[in-house]
C-alpha cells in the first residue's frame, strides 16, 4: 500500500529514496518483481510483473 491520502480528482505520485545495488559478480542478474496496489481493506487496483536487471554494464 503507498500512504493514506484522501480520495483526489488530481494525478499523485511516490518517488522512493535512492539506494545502491550491491556490488560484485553474485549480485548480477534479472529478478522478477511481483507488485500489487491495494487499499487498507486489501481490494487490489492493479497487478503486474517487471524484469529488474543488474548488470556491470548496459
């Protein structure tokens, strides 16, 4: 769930801190990111799958 706001007619957004992948040879790889977007009373608004790859170079 992202935060507690009132119900808005106007677009909202989240932007989380930045944080640094671990380095090294194991810590490549793709990862497969399963994320949901509920309310407090668990009622799913939507539901998807990402591939998020680190790798030592693009």
């Amino acid at each position: 769930m992202i935060g507690s706001r009132a119900p808005s007619t106007e677009i909202q957004s989240y932007v989380s801190d930045l944080e640094q992948a671990p380095t090294g040879l194991l810590s490549r790889g793709t990862f497969l990111v399963k994320s949901k977007l509920t309310d407090d009373d668990k009622h799913v608004y939507a539901e998807w799958e990402w591939n998020l790859v680190i790798a030592k170079d693009w």
